[in-house]
C-alpha cells in the first residue's frame, strides 16, 4: 500500500482488528526492502512531511490515537515482554514452541501480543536505532503531542502512566524472584544478612510517591530514583551468590533461567527509569523500543533458550568429566603397563559379552525386544568391567578430553600450554594402550570360547552363514566407517549422561540421604548405609555412564530400522570379537578369503573413529565451558606440532624425559595473548 492511500485509509472508528491492521501496514511501509536502515528512516521523514503538509489529518490522527491507547494495555509490553510467565524454564520452552507453530492476531488489546506483529523482524531494531534525534522530535511534536480538543488526560499522561505501573510489575517480580526458596537459600550468608529484597518494595515505593506528588523530573523523584538503582544492584549482586552454591553443589537449569530472568528484569527497570526520567524522552522511548523488538526475536530461539541456560549445566558436566577422566591419562611407564593389563581384562569380559550377544540370536525376539536384551547384555557388561576397575577403549575420549581442558583454566600461568601439550601426548599413549589391550585379548577370549563351544557342542558360538554375514557387514568398503561415527557420537552422550545424572545426584544431595535417612539407616544399618552412600557418590558417574552407553548401542539401530534408517553401531572391542568369532566359524582357510582382511581393515580403522569423534564433541564442549579463546586455541595448535615434530615418539611410548618448552615460543607470530576469562562467569547487567 502507498503512502497517500494510508494515509486516507485512517479511520478513528474502525473496528478493533482493522485499527492495528492499519498501524500494521504503516510500519511495513516503513520497512520498504528491509535492507537500508537509513532508507526506513526517511520514510518516516517523508510521512512525517505529508502529515504536517495536511493538518486536517492530524485531527484524524489524535482521534485514531486516543482510541488507540484507550483501548489497549501498554503495561504487559513494557513490564513482562520477553519474560516467562511463571519464571520456569519448561514454561518458557513450551511458550516459545507455541509461538513458533501459532499465528498471532490484530484483535487483542494486549499490546504485547500486537507488537510481534509491529515490528516482528530484525531489520525493525535497525532502522529504529537508526532515527536521529530531530526525527525523533517531529515525531513526538507532530504526532503525540496534544491537540487543543483532545481529552484532559494527554498521551504523556497514559505514557507516565503506563511506566509506572510496569515498575510496579517489574519489581514485585524482583522481589518475588529474591523471595522464593530455591533462590534465598543458596545465597550467601552475607547476601542474606543484608536483606537486599526487603528493601527493594520500599525504594520503589519512596520512587512513586515522589513522581505521584513532584513529578518524574522533580529532584525528589531524581534521589529517589538513584536509591532505587542502588538498591537493584544490591539485588543482582545477591543474586549472583547464587552462582557459587550452585558451582559447589551442582547445577539446575531452571535455578539459573530465573537467575537469567531475574538479571533481565533488573536491566528493564532501569530502561523504564530512563524513559520516566530523560532529558531526551522520545531518544530513550526509541532505545527501548528497539531493545523490545530485539528482545522479541531473541525470545523466538529455542536453542538460545537452551543454551543461555544450561551453559552452566555444561560446565559442571565437562568438570564432573574432567574429574573422572583423570583415571584413565597414563603419564609414565608404570602407568602405562597399568592400563595395558586393564585394558586386556575388559578385553576379556568384552569376548564373553559377544558370546551372550550371539547366543541371544538363538531366542529369536522381535526387532525391540532384541535391542533392548542386546542393551542390557552390553550394560551388564559394562558395569561389570567397572567394578573390576578394568577399561574398555572407546569410553576414555569423552572424560578425558575435557580433563585435558581443564589444564588450560589457568592458561596465562607460565607452562600452562605445555602441560597441556603433555596431557595430549599422555591421552594419545593411553589411548593406544587400551586398543592394544582390548583388541589383544577380546580375539583370543572369543576364539578359545568358539573352540571349547565346538568341542562341547559340536558347533561354534556362530554359523559359517552367520560369520559370512558378520565379515560383510565389517567391511572397510560398506557403510561401516559412519556407523563408527555414530558410535562415537554414542560414547559422547553416554559422557553427557554421566555428567547429567551426577549433577542430578549431586545437587539433590542423594547421598547424604542415603547415609542419614531413617527409612535407609533402619533397613540397612547406619554402616551399610554409610558404605552405599559412599560407593553410590563415587561410582554414581560410571554406573550412569556404562548403562546408558550400553542400552544406546543395543537399542539406537532397533529405533532406527523402526524408522527405516539402516543404522548400526560399530565398537572396535566388539567389532574385533565379532570378526574373531567369524574367523573361528570358518577355520583358517578364512586367512585366504578377502572379505576377512576388508573386515579386518574395516576394524583398523574404527578404533579410531571412535576415539576421533568422541574425543572432538567433548573437547568442544570443555573448550565452551572453559571459555578459551580463539587466540589461545592458536597457540595449542602450534604447541602441539611443535611437540610432534620434536619429539614425535612420545605420542607413542612414555618418554624418559622431554624437551623444556616456554610458553613465549608457542604464541603464534603477530598473535598477542589475551587470556581466556574465567569458566561460566555470572552475567552482569
């Protein structure tokens, strides 16, 4: 529509929808092409022209405009746009999911519902930032300033009005955030001796009665609005405690999306003072405007949503890893003799678990029920080997990358990069170490057990059609390189999961419950209980982890093959035990066959796979957590070939001694060190 047919189509008396359907097409007009800020805003000059060119319409205007704001109700948009309902962070997700599918309407009175529709793209927060001040003023005198005729009540009047009463919103919803009990209880000491939230009601409060009797310019009104700010920073500053029970106690998404609202909340108190308060209303009306606008596509992402409130989650999960990953990093000889006999015992329970996996093919169940026994033959498995304190390869990455992370915290601490380097080659040879051990003896488990099966029984732990089919599906030309992928995306969420559940376990405070409980120390003793308190802390990780590892391997291929995907897993231990259960199957002319040595180049290569990708995700997500730079990224590269090409062989085998490094050397030319900030800080408004 042009510009003459909307300025013709104003009418006062329209119907509700119609009226803001108007106001609609005012502002896409404004728009244009969306691609010049400047060319929206002289529009608005060029409409801010035709309207002073007929005063006529202005009469229309000041009528369309007092209906306007006597009929909608500014205080949602102003106080609780961009904001939760209930401050919870599921009732936020589903809010934004409904927003996504639902179509908004013209016909409400709920000015924040109609805003969407005002101004519902990035470009609006442009172009609205992009109005000069002299703009600003025509707009204000042309358009909201008073007519002779117009009613007692000015729009200055309804826009004090509605500030005021979106403080109120906004405060008592500080307040009531500071006041509930997830909050108050893990803040500080000193945070609640100092009462912040008490006094906060009662700072606004000074605030209101001064603009109600001298007005929002008054000095009185300025003091007390001062105050008012102090006291909020009291409050966020309160709030932020919250942040250090939480990194010692464990982590909750929905404590730290109403943190996040909370800090939100103060910011646009302190937007609205501004407009109650500037010396350039309409500069600071324009500001909040397009702070509302870009706060409306910003609460349109579910995956900001997600991350902006589990980033701590994140990091607690990447520590509590680092934490157990440490068990699994080898840096001398003795070490590395240790991990090869704990790799070889998981090697050996891993050949008994392919036998249980064949052996289950016997009971003939439906695709699930397979999955899930499959599941719970590879979790049983699993556990055991954990409680054996053995090893299985493929689980290290995703705990030890990020205890590899966690030695760069202090990365401007002199050495800090080569003992981050040393960490690198001490996983490398860790790594190599478990392969070893778990492929060296899962083949001999698995063939001595097909043997003792064919002499007991008279036939091997499988078919030669079987093993047949086995060899296929190992095969280096088919798709078993991405399945290895996929199983290394397994491993990494099986690390996720541990991270996840011991948190859970952590922050409800299990065992402490478990130890001094009466329902737990009557049934089982206050010493048994104190026992189980204390394997459950210590093992809570693992158990969650090997678990859930093993039902994903048993039943991801089952949900897919629901779906008609056709993917499967493929584990280097259990791979190698299969292809040696084969190899038994068919004798020793298998030697002659190719599809054995494209299966056994098949298995060569997804060992490593695993361990690549399960290795990247976690290192990208204790990178995140630890907040490393860019910079500082530059620099571990360049650590890292330098290690390789001067000693290459400690990647390999523990070296007796290495080279001195200084960090000066390993700083990229041209490249200047400007540390990484601390892991997860608190936002400050």
């Amino acid at each position: 529509m042009e510009l003459p047919q909307l300025i013709d189509a104003l009418d006062a008396q329209a119907p509700l929808a119609q009226r803001h359907l108007w106001l609609v097409e005012l502002l896409r007009w404004v728009r244009g092409e969306a691609k010049d800020p400047e060319a929206s805003v002289a529009r608005v000059r060029l409409f801010l022209d035709a309207v002073q060119a007929r005063p006529e319409w202005q009469t229309r205007w000041h009528d369309w405009w007092q209906t306007f704001v006597g009929s909608v109700d500014a205080t949602p948009l102003l106080a609780d746009y961009g904001f939760a309902p209930r401050t919870a962070f599921l009732s936020e997700l589903g809010h934004r999911l409904r927003r996504k599918v639902l179509p908004g309407t013209p016909e409400t009175t709920d000015l924040a519902e109609l805003f969407g529709l005002l101004l519902p793209t990035r470009f609006d927060v442009l172009w609205l930032k992009a109005l000069d001040t002299a703009t600003l003023e025509r707009l204000r005198s042309l358009l909201l300033a008073p007519p002779h005729t117009a009613p007692d009540r000015p729009p200055a009047s309804f826009w004090q009005s509605a500030l005021m009463d979106a403080l109120i919103f906004c405060v008592s919803q500080v307040s009531a955030t500071g006041f509930a009990s997830e909050i108050r209880v893990r803040m500080s000491a000193q945070a609640q001796a100092g009462r912040p939230f008490h006094e906060l009601p009662s700072s606004f409060e000074v605030l209101r009665l001064a603009v109600q009797q001298h007005g929002p310019h008054s000095p009185q009104a300025l003091q007390a609005a001062a105050q008012l700010r102090e006291q909020l920073d009291a409050c966020r500053h309160a709030a932020y405690t919250v942040y250090s029970h939480l990194e010692a106690h464990g982590v909750s998404v929905g404590i730290v999306f109403r943190l996040h609202q909370l800090r939100e909340r103060i910011v646009r108190i302190k937007e609205l003072l501004d407009c109650l308060q500037s010396d350039q209303p309409e500069r600071a009306t324009a500001a909040l405007l397009a702070d509302l606008a870009q706060v409306g596509q910003d609460n349109r992402s579910i995956r900001a949503l997600i991350a902006s409130s589990s980033h701590l989650t994140a990091a607690k999960v990447a520590e509590r890893s680092a934490e157990n990953g440490e068990h699994y990093i080898t840096r001398d000889a003795a070490e590395y003799r240790q991990m090869l006999g704990k790799a070889a015992g998981g090697g050996a329970v891993i050949g008994v678990t392919t036998w249980v996996k064949f052996s289950l093919y016997a009971l003939g169940l439906s695709a699930f029920w397979a999955g899930f026994a499959a599941g719970l033959n590879y979790a049983f498995f699993f556990v055991l080997i954990q409680l054996l304190h053995l090893t299985v390869a493929t689980k290290q990455p995703a705990v030890t990358a990020p205890a590899m992370v966690a030695k760069l915290k202090h990365i401007r601490q002199p050495g800090a990069v080569r003992r981050f380097v040393d960490e690198v080659a001490n996983l490398f040879r860790s790594q190599i170490a478990s392969i070893v051990g778990n492929v060296g003896l899962v083949v001999p488990v698995v063939v001595v057990l097909s043997l003792v099966l064919q002499f007991t029984t008279g036939a091997p732990m499988i078919t030669a059609d079987k093993a047949q089919h086995v060899l296929h599906d190992l095969h280096l030309l088919g798709p078993t390189l991405l399945f290895a992928a996929l199983t290394g995306v397994l491993l990494f969420a099986s690390s996720i999961v541990a991270g996840w559940v011991e948190n859970w376990f952590v922050f409800h405070k299990l065992d402490s419950a478990v130890r001094h409980n009466p329902r737990f120390t009557r049934v089982l003793g206050p010493e048994r209980a104190a026992r189980w308190a204390t394997f459950l802390r210590s093992n809570v990780s693992g158990l969650a982890a090997n678990i859930s590892l093993g039902f994903m391997l048993g039943l991801v291929p089952a949900f897919a093959a629901f779906f008609g995907l056709g993917l499967d897993v493929r584990h280097v231990t259990l791979a190698a035990g299969q292809a040696a259960a084969a190899a038994a199957s068919l004798g020793l002319g298998v030697l002659m066959e190719p599809a054995f040595w494209w299966a056994a180049a098949g298995i060569a290569l997804v060992g490593p796979i695993n361990l690549a990708v399960s290795f990247y995700l976690a290192f990208r997500l204790a990178l995140r957590a630890q907040s490393i730079s860019e910079v500082n990224r530059q620099r571990i590269r360049a650590a890292i070939w330098r290690r390789i090409r001067i000693t290459p062989l400690s990647f390999l085998l523990p070296p007796r001694s290495l080279p001195e490094e200084a960090d000066a050397d390993l700083q990229p030319e041209g490249v200047p060190d400007s540390g990484s900030p601390p892991a997860s800080p608190p936002p400050h408004g």
